[in-house]
C-alpha cells in the first residue's frame, strides 16, 4: 500500500471484541503491529487497516494503547518524562504482551 493510500487510523480488535481506533503513527511504535502493517508482506491487516488480538483482553489493549500515544508523544523528548503508570495487578500481564508487540 502506498504512502497515499494509507489510513490515518488502525483499529485494533481484543479478544473479547473491544475495538481500539488509534492513529496509524502511534500503532507503529510497535515493531508486531508496523510489520504487521507495512512488512514486505502483503498482510490482510495492511488491506484492512485492523488487527485483531485474539489473545489480549481488552483492559490489556486499552493499556497497549495508551502506551503507544504516550511513546509517540515523548519519541525524542528533551524534557523530563512523566512515569507511565499501569495497576500493579496488570502489569505482568501488560509487560508480557508489550515483549510480543515489540512496545
């Protein structure tokens, strides 16, 4: 897909059906979801502009997601950068699924 083509908008599906619309930019600071995206493969999800995460629950993606905005926003920050914070009670489940994303 070219360069013109492309979507300002992804929109990324939980497992349990919850779907996220984010900008194209902050999703492709996950390297699973750029690969996904705009790999030398033509993937459906680079046709369709969705993903869908079978496996991560929505309150997972919300966080995903959230980090992603927060990482494109701070990319290259000279300023000092406020914590990111996640509930202690989901953030191995959060860390696990940010390794497999590439966040």
């Amino acid at each position: 897909m070219s360069k013109e083509q492309e979507s300002e908008y992804v929109k990324l599906i939980s497992g349990d059906g919850f779907e996220f619309i984010i900008h194209r930019e902050a999703a492709i600071r996950s390297g699973t979801i750029k690969n996904m995206l705009s790999g030398p493969v033509q993937f459906r999800e680079s046709v369709d502009n969705e993903i869908t995460f079978r496996d991560i629950k929505a309150v997972i993606l919300e966080i995903v997601c959230r980090y992603l905005y927060y990482k494109w926003n701070y990319e290259g920050s000279t300023t000092e950068i406020p914590e990111f914070k996640v509930d202690p009670e989901l953030v191995l489940e959060t860390l696990m699924t940010a390794d497999f994303l590439e966040c």
